[in-house]
C-alpha cells in the first residue's frame, strides 16, 4: 500500500499484538493504510509524547491505542490530541482485561476516549470505527464498508447446521 498511513495502531507491548493484529486485518480488509507501533505509557514516556504531539503533522486521522492492565496509553494519547482516540482494553492474565476495561473507559469529562470490548473483539471493532470516521470523508471507502457489512449479513445462515 503506497498511500499514507491515516490510522496509528498503538500498543504498549508486543505482546499486545496478537489482538491488535485483530484491528489491523479489518484495515487490510478495508484497504486502509496504518502504522503499528509499540508505544508504552510506562516504559517509554518520551516515545509516547512525542507520538501523540506529532501525530496531526504525521498525518494520522484516527489512533487505535490498545493496552492492559493499568493502561494509561489510550488516555494519555487523548491528552495531548484533538484527534479520535479508540481505546482497546487487552485481556490480562491477572484480570481478564477488568483492569483494562476500567483504566481506559472512566476518563474524566473533556478528554474522550472511545472505549471498545475487551480482547479481540474490541480490537476488530476498532478497526470498523476507525473506518467509519474516515468514510464521513471518503465515498469510495463508505462503499467498500457497506459491501463488507452486506456480505456479513449474507454469511449468516437462517438455521443452525448439525454437527
Ligand atoms: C501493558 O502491560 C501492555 O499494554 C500489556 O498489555 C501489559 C503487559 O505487558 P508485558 O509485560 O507483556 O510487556 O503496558
């Protein structure tokens, strides 16, 4: 893809990425362009001010942060940018993701972060969201989002088969 990423998928370790992939391939899916990055809230600050800050001059027209445990990276992105933030919560060992569910969705009043399920689900809608946001400015996107959700319907069977 040679166009310019407009999507950032953010995680705070790799070992987020196996549900983050799950964003990523509904990108694919939908033929947008995105840059996956792993920036820690806890680890590594200066990378993640520097992310945020930069990221309206990087192009970016939606950030797609997933986190877990205390995870800090999705609100604090919003903090420092005007632009939509989707926040995923990644399912902990210690928790199952509670920890992230909370840590993410209760910001305060003035600073959103669009709070998705935990775990893959989430992350896949993640992907949808941010593909809508973009569709409100690019026809040729809403077309392919509305085929994708057309041919969801059609998969779906009336009756259960026998197994
Ligand atoms: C968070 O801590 C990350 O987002 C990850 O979900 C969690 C555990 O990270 P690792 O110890 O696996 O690197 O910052």
């Amino acid at each position: 893809m040679s166009e310019a990423p407009r999507v950032a998928i953010i995680m705070g370790s790799q070992s987020d990425w196996p549900t983050m992939e799950r964003a990523a391939q509904m990108l694919d899916k939908l033929e947008i362009a995105y840059d996956a990055r792993i920036v820690s809230a806890h680890r590594t600050p200066d990378r993640l001010v520097e992310f945020a800050k930069g990221a309206e001059a990087d192009g970016f027209k939606v950030i797609i942060a997933g986190a877990g445990g205390a995870a800090h990276l999705p609100g604090m992105v919003a903090a420092m940018t005007h632009l939509p933030v989707l926040g995923v919560p990644v399912q902990s060992r210690a928790l199952s993701g509670q920890d992230s569910l909370l840590s993410i969705v209760q910001m305060p009043a003035g600073i959103p972060v669009g709070t998705l399920a935990i775990g893959e689900a989430g992350a896949a809608n993640a992907g949808l969201l941010a593909a809508s946001i973009l569709s409100t400015s690019d026809e040729a996107l809403a077309g392919r989002l509305k085929a994708l959700r057309a041919e969801q319907t059609a998969s779906v069977a009336e009756r259960p088969s026998s197994t």
